[in-house]
C-alpha cells in the first residue's frame, strides 16, 4: 500500500466514523431508544429524547452574541473545508495506474508490473545520462494505457535536445521493451540547474 492509498483510507474511514456517529445520535433520539431501554444518556448529550434538537434557541443565541467576527470565520471554516474536498477529489480523478500489464492485453495468467517500480526503474535509468542532475518518473492514465511522465533536472551546462534523444533512446525505450507495450507515450518535463556565480578576477 503506497502513501496515497493509506491517507485515501484514513480520510475516509474518518468522514465514515463522523457519518456514522451522527447518523446513530439522531437515530437514537428518534426512535427514544434511552427510554425504551431504560438508560440514561451522558450529561450534556445533545438528542437524548424524539422532543430535542441539535441545536436548541438558547444555543443559536449564545453562539450569535459572539461579535461581529464569529460568522466570518464559521464561513471561512467551511470555505476551507469545501476548497480541501475539492482539491482531494481533484487529486482522486488524475489516476495512477497501480499495475502494468507485461506484454499489452493480459490473459488471466499474466504477470503485472508495479507502477511505482517502473517509474523508479526509470527514473533510476535516467539519472546515469550524462548532464542529468535530478530524476523523476511515474505512470499515468490506465493500466490498458499508461502514460509516462518523466521530470528531468539538467546541470548547468547540460544541452536540452541531446539530453531529450538520451532519454528517448534509453530509459524510455527500455521501459517500452520490457513491459512489452506497443505504445507508451511520454512526456518529458526538463529543467536547467541554476548556474553557480563565478568569481571574476
């Protein structure tokens, strides 16, 4: 399990403890199962009884006696929250494929590839051509169809089109072979080294 599938897990096994537990306060108040059963909630429960609200008129205006800046920031709270749902389903939609298919269309006997073990193999490739400081690669897009991204990091001397033909020819060409993939599109993502200041003398 990867670092995105455990926090993907945590969050949600979080938003499901939330739902369920206010899902079961209303339903225990609604259906009076305290005084069907004969118990007595915890002090200060919200809905103990089918007569009670979450939110009670002396609640309401204690919280609005606040000042000016309670309203602000409930809405700023909220907002936050909302723009983080969207950015972390937004972050769900941009699928990496968590296999490879060796040798294109599988039949139900075949060996599949971990994504994150390709994209290392060739990032691990690339970082050995020459005028390469920094490597990075992973797999996008489906496990019929994967994608690679490869983000290179030059020195400051280093030449961007020979550096490019480099890659095109070995780690790309490598990963192509030994998957076994008739297509594998890829794009190359390069950056220059910032140059070191020279001393004039």
């Amino acid at each position: 399990m990867n670092g995105r599938s455990t926090v993907n897990r945590l969050l949600l096994g979080l938003c499901g403890v939330v739902l369920l537990g206010g899902g079961l306060l209303i339903l225990t108040a609604g259906f009076d199962l305290y005084h069907r059963l004969r118990l007595s909630p915890p002090a200060g429960w919200p809905a103990s009884t089918t007569h009670d609200v979450l939110l009670s008129n002396a609640d309401r205006v204690r919280w609005s006696d606040q000042g000016w800046w309670w309203w602000p920031a409930v809405i700023a709270v909220l907002a936050l929250a909302a723009i983080l749902a969207l950015t972390w389903l937004l972050a769900q939609l941009r699928h990496r494929p968590g296999a490879v298919h060796l040798g294109g269309t599988p039949p139900p006997e075949s060996v599949e590839l971990r994504g994150r073990a390709l994209g290392d193999a060739v990032a691990s490739e690339a970082r050995a051509l020459p005028d390469v400081e920094q490597a990075d690669a992973h797999l996008a897009g489906r496990a019929t169809g994967p994608q690679l991204h490869v983000a290179l990091t030059l020195t400051d001397h280093g030449l961007p089109a020979p550096t490019l033909q480099a890659l095109c020819r070995g780690p790309v060409a490598h990963a192509r072979e030994s998957t076994g993939l008739t297509r594998l599109p890829t794009h190359a993502l390069l950056h220059v080294g910032r140059h070191k200041a020279r001393r004039a003398e």
